[in-house]
C-alpha cells in the first residue's frame, strides 16, 4: 500500500455513472483510492448506504476538517461528523485553495468540539508519511 494512495475527486453535480468502474480499474492496478470530502456532495447527504457500498468497493473516505465547522454549511457539518462517529472515515483533509481556507483552518484548529473529532477518533493519515 505505501505510496499507491489516489485521491478521487467527483463533480458536484453527480458522481459518474462508472464510479464503481473506475474504482474497481484503480483497485487492478494497484491503487488505493480516497474519495474527496463526500459530506460535501449533495447526492451523498444522509445516503449512508451507498457511501457504505463504496467503501466495500475498496475505496477510503476523507472528511474536510472545515466540513466540520461549518464552512460548508450545517447540514454538511452534521454529516461529516456523523460519518467520523460511524467510523466511515479513514482520512482526514483541509481542500484548502487559498489563503482564505488556511486563516479557517487555523480557526477550525482552536476550536475544542473539531480539537476533540480528531483526538477521539483514529484517522491514517500518519499512515501517508510511514512510507
């Protein structure tokens, strides 16, 4: 596995209709996929099963860390941190594009109820850097 994780990113707007496809391929040729913040998709909101269809698919879920604030809006932040406390979530993950995202971040990261997510719950993230 070290080294051979992919990050998977999906439209907005709907997943693709070969997604099983093309994790399948990925998981053939080696790889490890991670699917992109799937709080923040709109097609995946309270769909815990297809989700869970996913991640028997051999594909990881990562959960943005400003998901859990409520940057992305509340019913994407109720949802991130239901996936965390059903144990859906491998990874955690910033999606941080500019400098903007980097000053929420740092918000995100004194803020005790997102402090006490990532200490309570066990995430591989270390696992990208034992390599």
């Amino acid at each position: 596995m070290p080294g051979k994780q992919i990050l998977v990113e999906l439209s907005f707007f709907g997943a693709p209709p070969d997604l099983d496809n093309r994790i399948f391929q990925l998981r053939l040729n080696g790889y490890y996929p991670i699917l992109a913040h799937p709080e923040r998709y709109a097609y995946y909101l309270g769909n815990i099963k297809e989700l869970e269809r996913i991640r028997d698919l051999g594909c990881d879920l990562q959960v943005n860390i400003l998901s859990l604030t409520g940057y992305y809006g509340s019913p994407t932040a109720k949802w991130a941190k239901t996936l965390i406390e059903k144990g859906m979530v491998s990874y955690l993950g910033t999606d941080m594009h500019n400098e903007r995202h980097l000053q929420a971040l740092q918000n995100a990261l004194r803020q005790k109820d997102v402090l006490k997510i990532i200490q309570r719950n066990t995430f591989k993230n270390k696992d990208l850097f034992n390599q």
